[in-house]
C-alpha cells in the first residue's frame, strides 16, 4: 500500500516536470542571484544557442576569447598587486634606512657633547662661597656694632 501510494506522487509530481522542455527563468537583483539576468537549464540554453545559429566552432572561439580576457584582467590584477607590494616595501625599507640615519646621527651628537657640566659646578661652587663668605662677613660687622 505504501508502495503504491509512493509510486503514485512521484508520477504524479515527477513526470510534469520531466516533461518541461528548456524553461527559462527571469531572475532579479536582490532575488536568489546576486545580479540581474536570465537562468536557463540546459536544454534552453541549448535551444537558444542553435536559435542564434551558433556553431559549436564559434561557440568555443567566443569562450576562448572571454578566458583570455578574463586571463588579461587577472594578470593586471595580479601585475598592479605586485606594484603595490614593491612600492610599500620599497617605502618601508626607505624609512627604516631614514630612521637608522637619524639614531646614527643623534646617537654622534650625544656623544661630541656629553653631560660633563664640571665647569659650571665649578664656577657656581666658587660664587655660592664669595657670596657666603660676605654674607657673613657683613653679619658678623654688624653683629660687632
């Protein structure tokens, strides 16, 4: 019984769509495809190329031509990648080679003057005491009168 009833829905459901011959569909932007355009199986296509007096021949020179585009577009695509990459590390070794003069040439200048303030440790040293020593020479005078 069950058999029965299987082999009954799939005649029933099966063979109307055996039986369609090269559907053609209309499918829009924002729909199941993500552009605009016409889904054909393959017997429509079929049916369409031989409408347009396609020959195989002319149909596989066609696709010829469309891959060696898309091969052209591809390889300059993959050309203007590889500029890129070479401009940025060719910019990149560039800086890094500016820096490295930088810290060279800052690293030459903290050397030629260090921090070696002695002189105006001296120097302040010798005018605290000349001040320091009248101060209390002054204080003690007026201490004395």
């Amino acid at each position: 019984m069950k058999q029965l009833l299987s082999i009954s829905l799939v005649i029933l459901f099966a063979f109307p769509a055996w039986a369609q011959e090269g559907v053609i569909t209309q499918i829009q932007k924002g729909k199941r495809a993500p552009f605009t355009g016409i889904l054909m199986d393959a017997k429509a296509a079929a049916k369409v190329l031989t409408d347009q007096k396609y020959t195989a021949e002319e149909c596989k020179i066609e696709m010829d031509r469309e891959l060696e585009i898309l091969r052209a577009k591809l390889e300059l695509d993959l050309k203007i990648s590889e500029i890129k990459l070479n401009s940025a590390n060719e910019k990149y070794t560039s800086l890094l080679n500016i820096k490295d003069e930088e810290n060279k040439r800052l690293q030459e200048l903290a050397l030629k003057s260090p921090n070696d303030y002695s002189h105006w440790w001296f120097a302040g040293g010798v005018i605290g005491g000349i001040v320091l020593s009248v101060s209390i020479f002054a204080v003690a005078v007026e201490i004395r009168n």
